[in-house]
C-alpha cells in the first residue's frame, strides 16, 4: 500500500478481562488497518498499520470509545517502520509477570446478560452465574496477577465445548471472560438447612429459598463478596428475629429490591440517587424514608434514612424475582440483605464457615461452588439531592467504599515510590501506592477480633500482590495501641514512619483535590491521639503536603472523658464532665436525663472530676456531638459508633433558624473555638423545656457558623483560601452540606470527600499520600 505507515500503542490500566483486546480488533478493522494487538507485563501492547489517516483516527478513537469496563491510566504512542503485515490479529499473551494492568472492581450484570437469563430458549436460562466481558466478579474471586482464569477461583471449572466458543471468538461478548460459565460447565448451587443438609438443588433451591423468606425463615445467601443474611424486609417478626439472632438491636439494616419502581416506594430517589442504584456499582444508597413504605419499622429505628441496593448478580435478579412471586402484589417485595457475620467479626467467605458461624442465625443456606477469594462488603453511598450538592461540593457521600470500588486507584497529584499506609484502628482500610496511583483496600472495619486482624493481614498480602510492588515505607497512627500500630511495629519489611490521625484525615483530601498547597484542615472526629499526648478530634490545622509540614492553630474547648473509654460508650458521663467545667452541680435540682437511670454512678463520676482521676482530656467533635445528645436525654449509652450524634441529628426542627453563639476565643495559639458555650446554651434550654428538636437545630447551626469563623479568622492569619473538611463528623449531612456552605459566604472554598468516606476509612489514604511525598 502507498504511503503506508505504523505506529505502535502501549497503554495501561483496566484493560485485561473487560473486552479490551476485542475492541481493539474491531477497531482496527473498521478502519481498514493491519497488526496485531497483545496482552504484555507491561500492559497491551498494539501495532497498527495503514493509511495516515486511518492511524489517525485509531489514535483519536481508542481512548474515547472504551468498553463500559475499561480505564487507561497511560498510553504511549510511536512511529515505527511499516512491514508490509496484512489482516489484524490478537496475538496470545505474553509471559511475564507484569503489573502494568489492574484488575476491574465486581460489576452489576449487565442488560445483555439478564437477557440471556430470560431467555427460556436459551442456554443461560435461569443461570445465576451469567457473566459476560462487560459485568460480572473480577476483584472477589482473582488471586493474582495476571488476571487469567488460572489465578481466578474459576479455575477448577473447565469450559465446556460451547463455553469455550464463546471464549475464544473475538467476536463475542465473552472473548476472554475469564469467569465464563454455563450450566453445564459452571459452579452448581443449592439450599441447605443449617446441618448442611440440602434441600434443593439449581433452581428449584432459588425458589425454595424465595418461599421460605415468604414464610419468615432467615436466610445466609452466598453472594460476591461474602455472604449476606437475609429475610423478609416487610415482616416484623423476621426483622426482629434477625436482630436478636445477629445481637444488633437497633443499627440500620440494608434492603434489596428488584428495581427503580420499588426503591421509590421505600425512599425518595433524585437524579444522582437513580444514577447510583441503577449503574454498574450497585451500592447501598441511603435515601430519604419514606413513610408507609411498609417496610417494618425496626429496620433503621435510628435513623431517617432506608439503605437500598439493586441487585447487582443473577443470583439476586432471581431471588427477588422468585420473592416477588412468592409473597404475591399485596406485600412489599423488599429483602433485608446485611452482611453475614456475627458482631463486629469480618463477612463470611466459605460455605462449611457459613454453616458453622451462621447456623445460629441462618434457617437456611443458599450455597455455590464458586469461591470467593477476597472479603468485600457492599459499599455504601449516600446521594445528594441537586441543591444539597452544589452546597456540599459533591453529589455523593460515601460512608463505606468497598464492593465495586476497590480496587480503581485514586490518581496523586506526583509520583512517587510505592509505600503503604496501615490505617487507623475503626473502620480500617489500607492503601498502597504505586507510580502517582493510590490504591484503597475495601473496608476491612474496626480491628478488635483477631478474625478482624485475620482480615486486615489477607488484604495487604492480596493487595501487595495484586500491585505486585515493593514498599519503601509503612505509615502507621501515632496510637501507639492501634492494633495497625502493633502491626507497623512487629513486622520487618519496611520503615516505619508514625501520622496524627487528624493530619492523616486532612491529607486524604488533599489527595484526592492532587493539592500541592498548603491549606487549612478541619478535622471533626472522633478521638485520636494527639501530638500533646491529648486526645484530638475537633482541629484546625495548616497543612503543606509538600514540605510535609503541620500546625495546630485551633482545637473546641477541651472536655473531660470520665472513666476514658466508657465516656465514649456512655455518652452521659461527658455530659456531666461539661456540666461540670461549667460548675453545674450535682443536685442543682434541675432535670438531668441521666440521673434517673445513672444516679450512683453519676455520683462516681462527680468525685472522678472533683479529683481529676481518670477523666483524659479531649478536644473531640464526636463526643461534643455525644455530650449534647446525652444532654437532651436522647442517648445516655450507645449501641454503635456515632448512634447519639444520628439520633441527635434527626430530631433536628429545620424551622428553626436561630444558632446558639459559638465564639472563637483566645489570640493565642492554638486558639479555641468555645463550644461549651455552645453546650451551655444546650443545657440552659434543655433545663427550661425548650424542645429537643429546636435545641439540636440551634446547636447544629451555632456549630456550623462557629467553625466557619474559625476557619475564616485562621485563613485570614495564614492568608490562605482553600479549607480542607475531613473527620468522622461529616458523616452527619446536616454539616455536610451546610459547613462548605458557611465557607463559601465568608469567600472560603471548601475541599471535601468525594471518593472516600470522610471518615476513618480515609486514613490510610492520608498516610499512603504522605509516606509517597516523604519518600521521593
Ligand atoms: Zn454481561
Ligand atoms: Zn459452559
């Protein structure tokens, strides 16, 4: 061919198992090009030969029009000498050991698959294992790289003749699916009671599942990441059953429903909320309730929100389907899907593990032969409404990143060597770096069981090996009893460098703005231990992540924790440790709620602050938040972390408009924003009667414009614009959206959460931005 050239693409990313190379080669036809395109350690090498014009629009093309499920984090392209090569070809993979390629997060079935599940003609009919190069598990059942079905928990399921068609045929929407499956060839599954005995075998164990949810039965249903326990979302009875069984009276518990049409029965669903019920992630949604959705009322009693997910696997299209049927059009066909676990203990995996943790909670079992390899909860996601958005600067908060997140990488702003942050102690993630990529681990949660700790150490080897990188360095909390900590500490890979947990916090935003500049941080938190030997929590600092430089410039008024950590689990006794400060005396003959259920105890605890023994010191935003809770008797002990600050937000009366003062005190550093005058105003009105609801507005908005004169005065002093928001407390979506709000008005630009939680799942993100800046 005259005036024939070739050029030759390396690029890197998402690009293995998600139809990568079929695109490549339908591409490359349609434009009446020759070569060849292969999988390669260093990533998918392609070389491309033809007219100029074509190369051209190859180039254009390739990176705009990606199958749904693949990312580029880099291509290279160059001229190279044309050889004359006819047709297009892909070429078998090459040898190697390379981690240039990521494996793709587990992905919602696809529309074209559910249509070969619904098809009675078909060979996939009813087949919850359907799976195609666009949706499907990837993450959950891969041991390493490179992703083939060798290192996959496929493996042992050889493809049949018309599996290993569809396998081999570039042509088809299963080239290279590494999961491809059939009835025939695939993993078989079945129900079981909690003996193990089964009861029913392929689809007859679906609907057999499906009829005893119907009838009340709790259920433990294998599905991608672990298992879930199951029951009927419209039945009290079951409901509470599954609470008493799990020992989790009253923290929220998730839904599943079939559809878009159902999740509007339960929540209210705006734009961004159907964008993430519906799309290719499916995570659990927190959406408005609704009332007299039907749902039973013991589900989110905390709370005025309903966590919802779509189904996200052919399993659970047919189960809600066959539940549907089963309890027939006059009840809420909605399925409470929680977790599989006991307490505070990791998901479960396996099925003889869910038959000997769960047969105390579980009637029933619905097992498979696929295994899962990797633990990962359901991420879950809280959506903005369009004007709660444009006030919080982002139109999702995620509470829990996990499932269909983990493992896409969140870009840095530099490069630099690979390093790894170990995370905190609650709502633990690790996050390794390699290049100017950070990768997040999936929540591993809150490292107090030695399960737990099992948990956290199979993540960082499957995440070291998945990367397949070697840290220069490990970044742990300055706690020196973090259970991330001792590991930091015992193991002998790598350095270890020690963060303050709220410097960390500030760090995973700047991380994920790629800001270089140093900025002002508010960290509002739960504990953590600080720098001056105090517990921190509710911080003003000034950040540089590039001289790796911070300052504390201002903290809340110090509160006494009476008895350490029983103050966290006993809201109350840090009510009376600020009813204390501010000489309020036992027996002042006003109305404290808890004295009526704590009345010994208080006395105790008046001697403990009389003599200061035992009573450490905090600045922590989350214990004002459970002071003021415990204050307005709402609640005096806690079941969970963060249940007085939820409860305390709910009963908010947004018609108040009035704020409680919250001044900023003192010109020295650190300076003080006084929020026990702002507590002090909760209990004078407490003690008058003046509604808890009203109260805890006034409080919420005196807090919210406290804090943005503080960010203000200091900004002011530092000559700095950007505010960085980070911290447990965030999680609270009053503040969220109206402290960025607050910011804006006084010419401030806050910088939030978008991809991570804002709270501790963050951390390692921090610390990993940090170790990689410190490290260069
Ligand atoms: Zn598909
Ligand atoms: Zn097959």
């Amino acid at each position: 061919m005259p005036n024939c050239m070739r050029s030759r693409h390396v690029v890197a990313g998402q690009v293995q198992g998600v139809g990568f190379r079929p695109y490549i080669y339908r591409l490359a036809r349609e434009l009446g090009l020759a070569g060849w395109v292969q999988n390669t350690p260093a990533g998918v090498v392609i070389e491309v030969e033809g007219a100029p014009e074509a190369l051209m629009a190859f180039a254009r093309r390739l990176p705009v029009e990606l199958p749904p499920l693949a990312r580029l984090l880099s291509q290279s392209t160059a001229t190279i000498p044309a050889t004359g090569e006819t047709g297009f070809g892909i070429v078998p993979s090459a040898p190697g050991t390379g981690h240039a390629v990521l494996i793709s997060p587990d992905t919602a079935t696809c529309p074209d698959c559910l249509a070969d599940m619904a098809d009675p003609a078909g060979r996939r009919h009813r087949y919850p294992f359907t799976n195609c190069t666009n949706c499907g598990p990837r993450y959950t059942i891969t041991r390493r790289v490179p992703y083939d079905r060798e290192t996959t928990s496929m493996a042992c399921f050889p493809l049949c003749p018309a599996c290993a068609a569809e396998y081999n045929d570039p042509g088809d929407r299963r080239f290279h699916a590494q999961p491809n499956a059939c009835a025939a060839c695939g993993p078989a599954w079945w129900l079981a009671d909690r003996q193990g005995t089964v009861l029913a075998r392929g689809d007859a164990a679906i609907q057999a599942l499906a009829q005893a949810l119907a009838q009340g039965q709790l259920a433990a249903v294998k599905g991608l990441g672990g298992f879930h326990l199951v029951c009927d979302a419209g039945d009290d009875a079951a409901v509470a059953l599954l609470r008493r069984r799990k020992h989790r009276p009253t923290k929220a518990l998730a839904v599943m429903v079939a559809d878009l049409a159902v999740a509007e029965r339960l929540g209210q669903v705006d734009a961004a909320a159907r964008d993430l019920l519906a799309g290719a992630v499916r995570p659990i949604c927190l959406l408005p309730l609704r009332p007299g959705s039907g749902l039973a009322a013991s589900i989110a009693p905390d709370v005025a929100e309903i966590g919802v997910m779509l189904p996200y696997t052919p399993l659970h299209h047919l189960l809600l389907a066959d539940f549907a049927a089963a309890v027939g059009p006059g009840r809420l066909p909605a399925l409470v899907m929680t977790s599989g676990n006991l307490g505070g203990d990791p998901i479960c995996l396996g099925n003889r593990e869910a038959l000997a943790r769960l047969g105390g909670i579980a009637d029933v079992f619905l097992l498979h032969t696929r295994d899962i390899l990797v633990r990962t909860d359901d991420s879950v996601v809280r959506p903005l409404n369009a004007s709660e958005a444009a006030a919080a600067g982002t139109s999702a908060m995620f509470l829990r990143r996990a499932r269909g997140y983990v493992p896409s990488p969140v870009a840095l702003a530099r490069s630099g060597p690979a390093v790894v942050g170990l995370g905190p102690m609650l709502k633990a993630t690790i996050c390794l770096t390699k290049g100017d990529q950070a990768f997040v681990s999936q929540h591993i949660g809150d490292l107090e069981s030695l399960s737990a700790m099992q948990f956290y150490r199979e993540t960082l080897d499957h995440l070291l090996g998945v990367l397949g990188v070697s840290p220069q360095l490990c970044v742990a909390d300055l706690h020196p009893d973090y259970p991330s900590t001792h590991y930091a500490l015992e193991q002998d890979r790598w350095p270890v460098v020690r963060l303050q947990h709220h410097v960390a916090h500030i760090h995973a935003v700047l991380a994920e703005h790629r800001i270089t500049q140093p900025v002002l941080g508010l960290a509002l938190d739960g504990t953590g231990l600080g720098e001056d030997g105090t517990l921190w929590g509710g911080e003003c600092l000034l950040v540089d992540p590039s001289a790796l430089t911070h300052k504390r410039l201002a903290h809340i008024a110090p509160m006494a924790l009476p008895g350490g950590d029983a103050a966290v689990r006993e809201p109350w006794r840090i009510a009376q440790a600020c009813h204390f400060t501010l000489g309020r005396q036992l027996g002042d003959g006003l109305p404290w709620p808890w004295l009526p259920a704590h009345a010994g105890a208080a006395r105790v605890v008046e001697q403990m602050l009389q003599k200061n023994i035992n009573c450490p010191v905090t600045t922590s935003c989350g214990r004002l938040f459970d002071a003021v809770a415990a204050a307005l008797g709402l609640c005096l002990t806690i079941e969970y972390e963060g249940q007085a600050a939820i409860r305390l937000e709910r009963i908010q009366d947004v018609s108040e408009t009035r704020p409680y003062a919250c001044p900023v005190v003192g010109a020295g550093e650190p300076a003080v924003l006084d929020t026990l005058t702002l507590y002090d105003q909760v209990a004078s009105d407490a003690a008058r009667g003046v509604p808890p609801g009203c109260v805890s507005r006034r409080f919420h908005l005196g807090l919210v414009e406290g804090l943005a004169d503080l960010a203000q005065a200091m900004a002011r002093r530092a000559g700095i614009r950007h505010v960085a928001l980070s911290g447990g407390v965030l999680q609270n979506r009053t503040l969220a959206v109206a402290l960025p709000a607050a910011l804006q008005r006084r010419g401030l630009q806050a910088l939030v959460h978008r991809r991570l939680p804002s709270n501790d799942g963050c951390i390692s993100l921090g610390q990993a931005a940090f170790g990689s800046m410190l490290a260069r």
